[in-house]
C-alpha cells in the first residue's frame, strides 16, 4: 500500500534549535497537508500545497514556522527558533485534487512526527 | 469555522450501538469522517457528497443533511476495534483554500468487552 512518509518520528531538542520535518507524499498525489495535533487545540491546518504551490498557511505562525516543497517528492516543516509551546504531533497529509473531484478526495496521513521541545 | 461534534465522549460495551453528530455554521458542501487510534495517524473513513446521502465502511455508515447543515456517524454493534477518536472534517467551499478541510475537535468512543 501506499504510504505518507515522515521523518523524524521523534524529536527531542533544546528550546532555540532548528527542527526540520520531513514527508514524503504519496506518489501521484498533488496536494499536501501539514497539521499539528495537541490537546488543547485538536487537529489544526497549519499549511496547504497544491502541485507543490503555498495555498494557504493562516494556520502558521510567520515568525518562526516556514513550510516549502522543494520538489514533488518532499515537503519540510521548519521551526526556528523552536519553543517549549510547539511540542505536539506534526502530521503530514496528502491527497489527490483534479477539477471533478474538488475537494472530495480523502486525505491520506503520514504516521507523524513527536516533538517535545525542553 | 470548526465544525462541533457531540458527544464529546461515548463509553459502550462491546455489541451496543453509538451516534455522532457533527455540526456546521456554514453550509456544507460534502462531510468527511476520520478515525484515529491512540497513538496513531488518522484514518480515512468516507466522504459524504451529497445531502441525504449515506454511505457505509464495515458496521459503520453516516448520513449527511444539508438543511440541517450536519451529518451523522452511526456505529452499529460496535466491536473492540472501533475504540478510538472520531473526526468529521469540513471543505471550504471556494478561493485558494478550496480543498482544506477544518476538523472538529473529535469525539473519543471507548469500546468495552
């Protein structure tokens, strides 16, 4: 089966480093999703790509959160500085949009990345 | 908007049936349902297309009324397996953010033997 992949799965890092996430999209698939996932909030959108162009990152905070496709193969999360408040789960979603479909196509979740941030 | 589910929690026994409701302010165009296990990624379970449509994934199917601007999960003699979160997510309808789907805070549904 196909599969979103992301890495790290885990990351434990000093409050002020970078992070980087990474995922890997479902070939094939033209939209990509990040997420982050916490108690409090639940699931919320941070960033949107289609056919590897930023649609929408309301979501994300500008200051030190950027999200980029370098190619259609990888999408990165960057957090920089990093702070204790951005620990959570970082899903990466992908799915497949044409002009019939719209947005009635499901979106298919990587495993995720554990941030805790000390 | 985030789209409101209710309940917040449901406890069952193995065998017993549950329903959950998801609620829109706006008007909604099609209604997607996920699962996620504890600890794990979410799941796709069906997207709802059209108001009054039902659709159905093993023991579980949903409802979608557009009037009402809501739609339904209904779990039917429900099994272990079913244990996890319940997520209904919502398309905007139009603009560059077509397609981004805003989730509701999910509702936790524990199976019991």
């Amino acid at each position: 089966d196909a599969r979103v992949t992301q890495t790290p799965r885990h990351k434990v890092t000093e409050m002020g480093q970078e992070v980087t996430m990474r995922c890997q999209p479902i070939l094939g698939h033209n939209t990509v999703f990040w997420y982050r996932q916490t108690m409090m909030q639940g699931l919320e959108l941070l960033a949107y790509f289609r056919n590897r162009a930023p649609l929408d990152d309301s979501g994300m905070p500008k200051d030190r959160f950027s999200a980029e496709m370098p190619d259609a193969t990888l999408a990165t999360l960057k957090i920089q500085p990093s702070e204790p408040r951005d620990s959570a789960v970082y899903f990466c979603a992908s799915g497949l949009r044409d002009r019939g479909s719209g947005s009635n196509q499901p979106q298919h979740f990587g495993d995720g990345t554990r941030l805790s941030i000390l | 908007q985030q789209p409101v589910q209710s309940p917040q929690a449901v406890i069952l026994r193995e065998g017993e049936d549950a329903v959950i409701n998801c609620s829109s302010s706006k008007a909604l165009y099609s209604v997607h349902w996920y699962r996620q296990k504890h600890g794990e990624a979410p799941v796709f379970l069906m997207i709802l297309l059209k108001g009054g449509e039902q659709k159905g994934h093993e023991k579980i199917s949903a409802s979608f009324n557009e009037k009402k601007q809501q739609s339904s999960l209904y779990l039917t003699a429900s099994q272990l397996s079913y244990s996890g979160t319940y997520f209904c997510g919502t398309p905007n309808a139009g603009g560059t953010s077509y397609g981004k789907l805003t989730f509701g805070q999910g509702t936790i549904l524990t199976v019991h033997p």
